[in-house]
C-alpha cells in the first residue's frame, strides 16, 4: 500500500492507530482527572472521609 509516495506496510498502520490511541485516551483521562478535582468536596463526602480514617485507626 502506497501513502504518500512511500510504501507502508499494514501493520505500521496499525501501530501508528494504536499509538494515536493510547496518547488519545491518556490525553482524555488527565483531562477528566483535573476537571474533576476543581470541585471541592462536599460535607458529606468529607464527613465519610473522616468516618473511614476513625474506623483505620481504631483497628490494628
């Protein structure tokens, strides 16, 4: 198969999509990490953070 002039072999095709997938997919998981952590966290989850930290520290 020809692109651009240059003989390219399928598997370099699928290569290059699983790399512009992968970098695609990362791209969005970092995105959605940091638009999540804008928010601060309500009363209630800080109230079930706290509740979980007692109970750790009370069993051995």
């Amino acid at each position: 198969m020809r692109i651009f002039g240059k003989h390219v072999f399928p598997r370099q095709i699928i290569v290059f999509a699983s790399g512009v997938l992968f970098l695609a997919a990362t791209t969005y998981d970092v995105h959605r990490s940091i638009k999540n952590n804008q928010t601060p966290p309500s009363k209630e989850q800080l109230e079930a953070l706290q509740e979980y930290i007692n109970s750790r520290r009370r069993s051995p």
